[in-house]
C-alpha cells in the first residue's frame, strides 16, 4: 500500500489520488476515496483495506479502521453522500472496531437511536447556552466577590467571609469550564465535529486531564462552603452569645476536605480510566468515588436547614431581631441553592435517554443550562438580594449624592479648605459613627434626626479639628 494515506483534508485527498498512477494495476479493484475523515487508497476487489484509526476522542489510534472491496470492484455499504465530488464517499468505513469502550457505550447508548445531525445540532446549542451562562455566572461573581471586599462595613461579616470563599471555588469552576467551551469553539474540527488529539487544550492529555481534576476539585469546594453556610447558621442560632466562628475548621471543610474527596478519584483515574482525556468520565462506574461523598455533603447541609429552620421558628415567635430575620434569609437562599445543585450533579451521572430526540434534547440543554448559572444563582441570592450589602449600596450612594450636592452648592470648596465633614455613617441598630471614631450609643429617633439634619444642611458641620477625619469605605 502506498505511503500517505490515512487521515486527511478533502483537498488533501484529492490532490494525493490524482497524483497516483493506478494504470500498473491489474484485475478489478475500487477507486481510491475519501470517507470523510480518511484517504483510502484504491484495493484490490475482494480484499480488506485497513488503515489506523483516526487520533479523535473516543477513537483508539491503536487500532484499525476497515473497507471491504466487493468481488465487483465496489466499495460495499450504502454512502452517506453519494455525491459528494470526485473521489468522495464511495461506500462505507467499519469504524466500529475504533472505538474505546465508553465510546461504544455512548455510542451503543443515544448515538445509534439519535441523528447524528441532531446530535451535532443540539450539542452545539447547549454549548451556546452554557457558555452564556458562564459568562452570566462570571460577570455576577466579579462584581460580588468586588463589593464583599470593598465596603468596610460589611467584609468583616463572618457571613460575608463564608461567601468570598464560596466565590472563589465557584469563580475558578466558571472561568476553567469557559475555558474549555472556547477551546472547544476555536478548535480544527473534522467531518462529524471530531478534534484530533493534541490540536486544543481539551484534547492535549495533560492540560485536559489537570484541568478536569481542577474542575472536580473547585465543584467539591463549591459544595463543602455551602456546608459550612449551613453549619455557620447552626452555630449562630444555637449560642445565645456571639461566638467568633473557627475559621481553622471552615478552611479545613472548606479548601481541605475537596483535596481528600478529589484526589483518591484523581489517581483511579489515573490507573484505570485509560480513555484518552478521561473521556465521558462522568459517566463511568470511577466517578461515584469523587459523587457520593458530594451528595453526602447535599444530605448533611440540608440536615443542618431542617435543624435551622425548627430552632428559628421557635425563636422568631418569642423574639424577632435583624439578626434572625437575615438567618431566615440566609436558609431560603441556600433551600434555593440545594435543588439546582443537586439535580445538577444528578443529570451528568444518568445517560442521555435515547427514546426521542426531544427528550435526549431536553437532558443535554438542561444539564448545561444548570452547570452554567450555579454561579449567577449565588450572587443572586448571597449578594444582589442581600440586605447588608442592599444596605452598604445605598450608603456609598447616599454619601455620593451628598457630596455632589455639596460641591453644586458652593460649599465644596470650603469643605476641602477646611477639612470638614458631615457625619459619615448613622448605623440601622441606633449608632451614629464619624469617620476616625465612633459616638457614644444613641436613640434611633435621635440617629435618625441627627442623619435627616445632616442631609439636609440644617445641622453645623463638624470640624476636623474636633479630632475626627472623613471616613471612606
């Protein structure tokens, strides 16, 4: 057989036939051709060709695809298209010997059943939507995790350091998944939507196969934190004092506990799953090593919740303060939280259903659509609708508006000269603050008297020289 054949471009192809001399052969063969993906030189009727399979994920290149030349000096099987210019799709290529053994699984599972049109067609659609998502889910997530570490007032809060870290798994889970979906965009693909092995990030075996473990890793984190949410609402509720919460535990569950989950996964992996990329591995038996202890997680958070929930139903009906109506809050966001986490985890360990491409449609779209805008639910829920961070938002506003009106008066000038300063805060539970210190405690009818004076000019500034100093976020 010549040299050359093998996987190639149409062109390519084409060009490698026409330049052959096949007027040397003798007796009855099938014409050189191109399938697709694979330059089959012309055969001999009668005979088997055989050329190594193409380097694509789920193939293994180790192995031979095949093509029968009839007795007639005709390519057997029905082509695809069988117009397709010259030298193109005559016959069929027996590919079913090229692939691993989860790529005959998925294969034998929905891509038998399934158009592979369909398939292509809705895959590239839940791409599209999970890579909106992501982008969603990455904005929301920067402009959150900018505000809990700018405003002074609130990035003390031990729920506002619970969140940050939350933030942190779940920003580096997007930008890695986003990562993949544009690897996965602007990469050379062949007939089919194949990517050889080696010509993107995803399909580069040691960047793909660190990067999934830093995406099962991050999702462990993202899970572990929600843990500690609910834990740090346990511990709230349950002391009657304020206790400073021990963030040598939190960090423990947090960032340690997702190294001890995801890494015996990693190196069963490592030994066993030999699929190139750890293809299809969520699907695979290895993954419930790395699932269950993340659904034991889901179980334990949602035992603290139903606990929560029971001890402030009974402390709301004998005393209702701010502090417990942001615990209640806090419960409704992670009992809003849990289900998409959970259905999430769930719809990438079942296999697509095969019955109708509706159905198969609808799994593909859903399971993306929720992986994408887990992010874009937290800031959501711990950040946007937050009432302490609502409450720092309309302070920075207030203060800006303030100053505005200040300089439009004339008075801007003067207040720089002098260094004077209105006051800078009135705290919601009765506490007047200027910038370098704090007032003694006062009446809420008193703060809110004073801040109304203050904004609107009625009240004498208070100078610097009485030892206080504007104070910024």
């Amino acid at each position: 057989m010549a040299g050359g054949w093998g996987l190639k471009s149409y062109e390519d192809c084409v060009d490698l036939i026409e330049s052959q001399d096949f007027t040397s052969k003798e007796g009855i063969y099938c014409n050189a051709t191109w399938d697709g993906v694979l330059c089959w030189p012309a055969t001999y009727a009668g005979e088997t060709a055989e050329l190594p399979c193409p380097p694509f994920i789920p193939l293994d290149h180790t192995k031979s695809a095949s093509r029968l030349c009839d007795s007639n000096g005709t390519w057997t099987g029905v082509s695809l298209y069988p117009n397709f210019g010259r030298h193109g799709y005559q016959g069929l290529t027996n590919y079913s010997t090229c692939f691993t053994k989860m790529g005959m699984a998925m294969l034998l599972s929905f891509g038998v059943r399934i158009p592979l049109e369909e398939q292509k067609v809705h895959g590239f659609g839940a791409l599209v939507l999970e890579t909106v998502g992501l982008l969603l889910s990455l904005v929301s997530l920067v402009v959150s995790t900018f505000i809990f570490c700018y405003f002074r007032s609130i990035r003390s809060s031990h729920r506002i350091r619970i969140h940050r870290n939350l933030f942190v798994s779940v920003l580096i889970y997007t930008l890695v998944l986003l990562i993949k979906n544009i690897d996965q965009t602007i990469a050379v693909k062949y007939p089919g939507g194949f990517v050889p092995k080696g010509s993107s990030i995803w399909t580069t075996r040691l960047f793909c196969e660190s990067l999934i473990i830093l995406v099962e890793f991050t999702k462990s984190a993202m899970f572990s934190w929600m843990l500690i949410q609910g834990l740090h609402l346990q511990i709230t509720l349950t002391h009657v004092f304020n206790v400073t919460p021990n963030y040598k535990l939190y960090y423990g569950i947090g960032w340690g506990a997702p190294v001890l989950i995801t890494m015996p996964w990693a190196i069963i992996n490592g030994l066993w799953n030999h699929e190139w990329c750890w293809f299809g591995y969520t699907y695979h038996k290895y993954f419930w090593a790395i699932e269950a202890p993340r659904f034991l997680i889901l179980f334990v958070n949602l035992c603290f919740l139903v606990s929560v929930i029971r001890t402030l139903v009974s402390k709301l009906r004998s005393n209702r303060s701010p502090e417990k109506e942001q615990i209640k809050k806090s419960v409704k966001a992670l009992l809003l939280l849990l289900p998409p986490l959970g259905a999430n985890n769930l719809l990438f360990c079942v296999w697509p259903p095969n019955s109708s491409v509706a159905l198969f449609a609808l799994h593909l779209y859903a399971s993306h659509f929720l992986s994408s805008i887990q992010g874009f639910l937290m800031a959501l829920f711990f950040c946007f609708l937050n009432s302490e961070v609502k409450s720092a938002l309309g302070q920075q506003w207030r203060r800006s508006r303030l100053s505005r009106l200040s300089v439009s008066s004339g008075h801007g000038s003067n207040l720089h000269k002098s260094q004077f300063t209105c006051l800078s805060e009135v705290g919601v539970e009765g506490r007047a603050r200027l910038t370098s210190g704090r007032l003694s405690d006062v009446t809420n009818r008193t703060s809110l008297e004073l801040y109304h004076q203050c904004r609107h000019g009625t009240i004498g500034t208070i100078s610097s020289e009485d030892g206080f100093e504007e104070n910024n976020f």
